[in-house]
C-alpha cells in the first residue's frame, strides 16, 4: 500500500465508557476545496464499530455514504477553533512554528480541534511512502496513568531516544504498543489509530522514535509528542519470519 503525501486528518472518536478511539471519518484539503467522508474499513476501530458503541453520525453530514465538499472549512469543524486573537493561539503559533496567517486546515492539523468535553479530534494519517517507509508525529496516549510528572526533563528533551515495545497481552489492543525513556521508563501508547500500522515494524526492531515535543505545563492529552519513522516492506518482514 503506497500512498502520495496528502492535506488529510482523520476524524476520530472516542468512546466515553471505554476511552476506545475510533477511525470514522476523513477530512481532506487540496488547497482550493475541502473535502468529508465517513471512513469504512479501517479496521476493528472503524465507523461500523463506532456506531455499535453509541458513535452518531454528524447532523452536518447525514448521509453515510456521501463526500461532502466546501470551498471554506466546513462550519462544524472551524468552529473547534479558538480564535487566533488570543494570547495562548499565539504562542501555540510561535512555539509549533506556524504562520498566524496558515490555512485553517494547519490550524485544525495542530491542534486536532479538541474541544475540553467533547468526544471527537483530527489526527493526521499515517501515510505510507515509497518502499512502505512512513514517518509520524503524534501525541502520546495514556500519560495520566504513568508518571511522567516525574520523569527528569533531560530524558523528554527534543529528539531524546524514546523505546517502543509491543505488549501482545493488551486486552483493549491486540497491536499495542507501550512508549519508553531510553532507560525504560513507561510514559503511554502508542495511539490506538497507528499501533496497528507500525506494530510489525516494531517487532522487528525496524524504527526510529524521538521526542518531537514536551509541554510539562501543558494538559495530558498534548503534554508529550513524539516522532516514530520506520519501513513496512513486506518482502523484508516476510524474510525476516522465515
């Protein structure tokens, strides 16, 4: 599976009882017009799962089946954005290193457009490139269980080592992946929505993984991003079982 790098967000949903997340739809820019559709078949996390866990359909987009478009950002999703007068939008700019004048699809990109009670935010895909190689970037889940308030700073600069390590027996994710400090210090997972992307790469020890970002002031849900690259070339996999 090889796609071209693309202006997509997935659309994912969470369920409250569970905290599960899944895939349910996709939103795509391509500079001129955006695009919405629910996503099928991605999976055991997808859209059909969803609605069998409470997930509705958008009252924006009613009709399952259909890719709605818009010259602007469709109205639901801009209004999951803060107003780029405020002091703290601003910084957010000046830290991530963002224009104040991007595109509100950069603006959705990085923020993920989360509101504080809600169920739904964007993450960007994992899009694989030639020869199956891939590169993300996202933040880390489950870090208000773990103890990373108590993680010295040094090991969660900028591009310090982070370890990834399956852990099979997970009984929410059979793809789970845990995140490490270079001295195996548990922080969270891996996101649901990727484990199961990257899970054979890191069987084989076949990836990268740094800290892109860490906030210590900031909320646990955008405290600790971190950038895994690697390849999923199935020919190598394959001879690497035998």
């Amino acid at each position: 599976m090889v796609y071209e790098k693309e202006n997509k967000l997935w659309l994912v949903w969470k369920d409250t009882n569970t905290r599960e997340r899944f895939i349910v739809g996709v939103l795509t820019y391509n500079r001129e017009v955006y695009y919405f559709k629910y996503l099928e078949n991605e999976g055991k996390n997808d859209l059909g799962s969803a609605l069998t866990r409470g997930f509705s359909l958008l009252p924006a987009f009613p009709e399952r089946d259909k890719e709605y478009q818009s010259p602007k950002l469709f109205h639901v999703f801009f209004n999951r954005l803060a107003s780029r007068n405020r002091t703290d939008v601003q910084e957010l700019f000046q830290n991530r290193g963002l224009s104040q004048h991007c595109s509100d699809f950069d603006f959705l990109k990085e923020t993920g457009g989360r509101l504080p009670t809600d169920t739904l935010e964007f993450v960007e895909p994992i899009m694989f490139q030639v020869q199956e190689e891939f590169k993300i970037k996202f933040n880390v889940a489950g870090l208000r269980y773990y103890d990373i308030d108590k993680v010295q700073y040094y090991k969660l600069q900028q591009n310090s080592k982070i370890i990834l390590r399956l852990e099979p027996n997970n009984k929410f994710d059979p793809h789970a992946i845990e995140v490490l400090t270079c001295e195996n210090e548990k922080l969270g997972y891996v996101p649901v929505f990727y484990s199961r992307y990257i899970d054979l790469s890191v069987m084989l020890d076949n990836y990268e993984a740094k800290v892109d970002r860490f906030d210590p002031d900031a909320d646990y849900l955008e405290k600790l991003s971190i950038e895994v690259k690697g390849k999923s070339n199935l020919s190598e996999i394959i001879e690497n079982i035998k």
